[in-house]
C-alpha cells in the first residue's frame, strides 16, 4: 500500500521564490496574482494534488454538499488558500489590509488586566493578520509557531514584527517550547497558540465536529486550565478582495470545577466556535489531510 504523503508543515516555494515574490508584489496588485492562479495554477493542484479528493470529501460527506456544489467549492477552497499565502506576502511587501473587528471589546479588556491570557487559532482564514492586528501596548504577545517553518518565512515575520511587542515561540522536538509558554503567561504576556492539528504530544480530546468524533489536542487547552487563563478563540476571515473580518470569541468556563472538567469544558466550546466559523466560511477551512482519520 502506498504511503500516505504528510504535510511538511511549512510555506510552498524556497526562499529564492519567497524572495522575488515578495519583490514583485510592492509594485503589483495582488488581485493580478489572484487571476493568474485562479487560472493556471489552481487547476493543476486539483488534477495533481490528493487535497482535491480530500476537501471534496469534506464538502460532501461532512457538509451534504450536492456532487456539483462540492467540486465547485473545492475550486473555490483552493483559490483562497493561494489568495491567503498572497496576501501574506503582500503583506511582507508592505501592501495593507481593511480590517473588520467583531469582539475587540473582548481583547481590550484582557489586555487591561495584569493576569496573561491565552488566544486560540485555527487553520481557516488567515490568522497570522491577527498578530499584526491584535497588539497590546502595555502585554507583550507571543505567538506559538511551526519551527520547521523556512527560514524566509520567518524572517519576514520577525522584519514584521520589529518594534512591536510580538515575539515568537517555535514548536521543538523536545517540547521546549512549554516552559517558554509557562514563563510568558506567568509574566501576565498574551499566548496565541494553534488548537486544530496534533503536533508534538500525543495527547488529545476527542469531541464531535460537524458530525464525526475527531481528536483535538490536549495541549491548548491544558496550558489553559494551568492557572486558570481567560482563554479568546481569535479567527480572522476573508470577506473581500483587500478585507478581513476579525472574529473574537470569548471562551468561559467554570474556573472552580475540576481540572478535567476545566478541559472539557473549554475545548467543546472551542470546537463549537471552529465549528460555527466553517459553517459561515466554508470554502477557508485549509486543513489538507483526513481530519476525522
């Protein structure tokens, strides 16, 4: 049986390709590069890449997507993914965003205390737009990232970052990366992390979304229930060719119940706003594998 191929977990292209693509978008109009993948290169990942057949599925069998419906908003999946990787290199290239706020309230007011808290993040829409847009004067924000990302990547995210109170924290093999979460928040500074993909420890929740048992990991919201964190699900969509929408989301949970409660608790809610965010955006969820597998 032939071997299922992973996703690496890093950006398409090498650094030569990030670089000229960064060059070329301080003088382009990034609706240019919509069209011309949208029509050359789009097609091409659907005949050659499995994510057709796997985000087709998931239109049909998890949405109840009719056949026609499904192949259509695959196409369409697959147009905004190229168009959320633009936009993040327009953004590299100095180029800027509208954005929309529902529930900034929500982060102001966290930002206002001395306590740190926790942002949750999934892989639909464009959520890295969140760290330049959700920045607190007064609370340093720390990011959790891939840190197998490459290395152009990451050093335009740094470039982006300079001068502001982001910083970030790479995933490590050895899950260094936990004392480095535990320092931050114990020092009251924001933590953004990813609550969507099993990376690093095995341990996970198995809740029901959009009509099948999956596993979530255990780790967000582990760290969450630590000290008993205000915990926002942050999610950021794109609602028009040059505009986000930025959703902030409020996770309550009964701070005096049980550690294991705490974690039930919080991660069904969390899944429910993931949940509720694919069913208004269904054509930005960027998850490429067997998600229920």
């Amino acid at each position: 049986m032939k071997e299922e191929k992973k996703w690496a977990g890093t950006t398409y292209g090498n650094e030569w390709m990030h670089l000229w693509l960064i060059r070329i978008l301080r003088y382009m109009d990034v609706r240019v590069l919509y069209i011309f993948v949208s029509i050359f290169i789009v097609p091409a990942c659907l005949i050659l890449n499995p994510s057709y057949g796997i985000m087709y599925a998931f239109f049909r069998n998890h949405l109840g997507y009719s056949p026609i419906r499904s192949f259509w908003s695959t196409y369409i999946n697959h147009c905004q993914f190229s168009q959320v990787v633009i936009d993040k290199f327009a953004m590299y290239a100095g180029q800027k965003f509208n954005i929309d706020m529902d529930g900034y309230e929500h982060f102001l007011s966290l930002a206002s205390q001395e306590k740190g808290f926790i942002q949750l993040s999934s892989h639909i829409g464009n959520y890295e737009l969140a760290g330049y847009t959700l920045v607190a004067k007064n609370k340093p924000f720390n990011a959790l990232v891939f840190g197998g990302e490459k290395k152009s990547v990451m050093r335009n995210r740094s470039k982006m970052f300079s001068g502001t109170n982001i910083h970030m924290i790479p995933i490590e093999n050895d899950m260094s990366h936990l004392f480095e979460i535990s320092r931050v928040l114990s020092g009251g500074e924001i933590v953004s992390m990813p609550s969507d993909r099993m990376l690093g420890s095995k341990k996970y929740v198995e809740i029901d979304f959009l009509g099948e048992k999956t596993k979530f990991p255990m780790g967000p919201f582990s760290v969450a229930t630590m000290d008993c964190y205000d915990v926002l699900a942050v999610n950021v969509m794109k609602t028009a060719m040059k505009t986000y929408k930025v959703y902030v989301t409020p996770l309550s949970y009964e701070k005096t119940a049980s550690r294991t409660e705490q974690i039930r608790e919080i991660s069904n809610k969390y899944v429910r706003e993931l949940e509720r965010m694919v069913r208004m955006y269904p054509t930005q969820w960027y998850n490429y594998f067997d998600f229920w597998k």
